[in-house]
C-alpha cells in the first residue's frame, strides 16, 4: 500500500511541475509582443537632426514600420526624449493638450504619405531607405518593428511656427 501510494503522490508531483513549468512559458511568450516600446535617442547629427528609434505595431511589416516613424516623430513633437547621449530632451510643443485643440491639423499631418514624411529621413539621410530593427515582436496578430529614422528637428519646428501651431 506504501508502494502505491508512493508511486501516485511522485507521479502527481510531476504532473504539476510539468504543468506549471509549461504555463510559465507560454505566458511569457504571449507577452513579448504585448511591451510597449518607448522611442529612444540614438544622436545627434551636426545639422539639429536627431537619430532616433522608433518602434510601431500593425497587422503586418508594412503597417508597423510606418507606425514606427510616426511614433518616432510624435516623441519629438509632444513628448521629448528621454536624455542620453545629448538629444534635445524637450518636445517641440510644450502645450500638453495641443494634440487635442488641433486635432483635425495633426490627424492629417499624420495621415499615411502625409507632411510628416518631409521631416524624417532614414539612418543613411536618403528619403527612402529606413533602417528596420532586426528583432521584430509578435502579439497575436500583430507584428511591431523598430525603425531608426532621422528627425529634421529644424524643420519641423519652422512648419509649426509657419502653420501657426507654435507661436514665434
């Protein structure tokens, strides 16, 4: 009888190390793709242009790079960086509800092929080639990507003055 009941308390023990073990894996699989990013300096270039990471979230490669760069340029406008490696830490708006007052301005500033593809650039400074960060996370369906773009930081803040948005 010792026997017996031996044998079924090791095999029960071992059908709930194995369980929790495997739950433990899936979980944190499931919940890698779900982090959210934040947009981090890279550097600053010679010209203001600040170097930085963006990353973005979509239904495939396509949607989450070009998500990336807004967010990258959103960071710069409304956020600031965080401060390493001499990025001007300041948003260009100080206004922290001036994405709300004008919304139908920046809902079409942002709209895909908008005016904010005039004030990014990729890594090597041409118009066309982003750098896409290798390591790419998956949520369910969706995929998030990095992409490190420049952002013409003069130049953005010279349409916001020319718009009206930030006052001179």
């Amino acid at each position: 009888m010792k026997k017996i009941t031996l044998i079924l308390g090791a095999t029960f023990g071992i059908a709930v190390l194995s369980a929790t073990i495997s739950s433990c894996g899936s979980t944190q699989m499931k919940g890698a793709g779900n982090y959210t990013y934040e947009t981090e300096c890279i550097g600053v270039e010679g010209d203001g242009s600040q170097t930085v990471k963006g990353w973005g979230s979509g239904r495939n490669r396509e949607d989450a790079v070009e998500q990336a760069k807004k967010n990258g340029l959103s960071t710069v406008l409304f956020k600031g960086l965080p401060s390493t490696k001499g990025c001007n830490t300041k948003p260009i708006l100080f206004d922290s509800n001036i994405r709300e007052k004008k919304e139908n301005y920046f809902d079409a500033f942002f709209a895909d092929g908008g005016p904010y593809t005039e004030f990014i650039t990729g890594e090597d400074g041409s118009d066309m080639h982003f750098s896409v960060v290798a390591g790419r996370k998956k949520a369910g369906d969706q995929v998030t990507y990095g992409v490190i773009i420049r952002v013409q930081r003069a130049k953005l803040k010279a349409r916001m003055i020319q718009d009206q948005i930030l006052p001179k």
